[in-house]
C-alpha cells in the first residue's frame, strides 16, 4: 500500500485570510531616513514653532484623503521652496 491507485494532487498552500501580512518597514533607505530625522531636530532646536507646523502639516496628511494630502504636500513643498529661494 505505499502508492495509492488515485493520488491526490499536492497542490501548495495558500496564504491564510484570517491575518494579513504585515506591511513592509523601511520604505526610505537608511540615509535617507537618518538625514531627515537629523533635519527635523534641527529645526526644533533652531525654530520649535516650525517643527510644531512641520508635525500638524505632517497629521492632516496621514489623516485625509491622497487628492487632499497630494495637494497640500505641494503647496508646503512650494511654500518650502519660496522661503529657500529668499534667503
């Protein structure tokens, strides 16, 4: 009896429903990520009330729709590069 007459097919598990896989970590690369939390410290030494600004920007982002969020990314990131292009 070491082989059946009707074998059944190993076919490969699939993936459990009951628990999703985790999203990934690190979407920035480990530079990248070090140099802006290195910029983000320096602004709360040099100008907390920016950093504090920087922080609300950074919650009505994470917490609104993306054609909203995408909006007022680039408005800050024109606001950013006006205030740059003064000084």
């Amino acid at each position: 009896m070491s082989e059946h007459r009707n074998p059944r097919q190993r076919l490969p598990k699939p993936p459990p429903t009951h628990n999703p896989p985790r999203p990934q970590r690190g979407t920035y690369p480990p530079r990248a990520l070090r140099e802006m939390r290195t910029a983000f410290r320096d602004l709360v030494r040099q100008n907390p009330r920016a950093a504090s600004a920087a922080l609300d920007v950074l919650a009505i982002v994470a917490h609104s729709n993306r054609r909203r969020a995408m909006a007022l990314v680039e408005a800050a990131s024109m606001l950013v590069s006006s205030i740059r292009g003064r000084s």
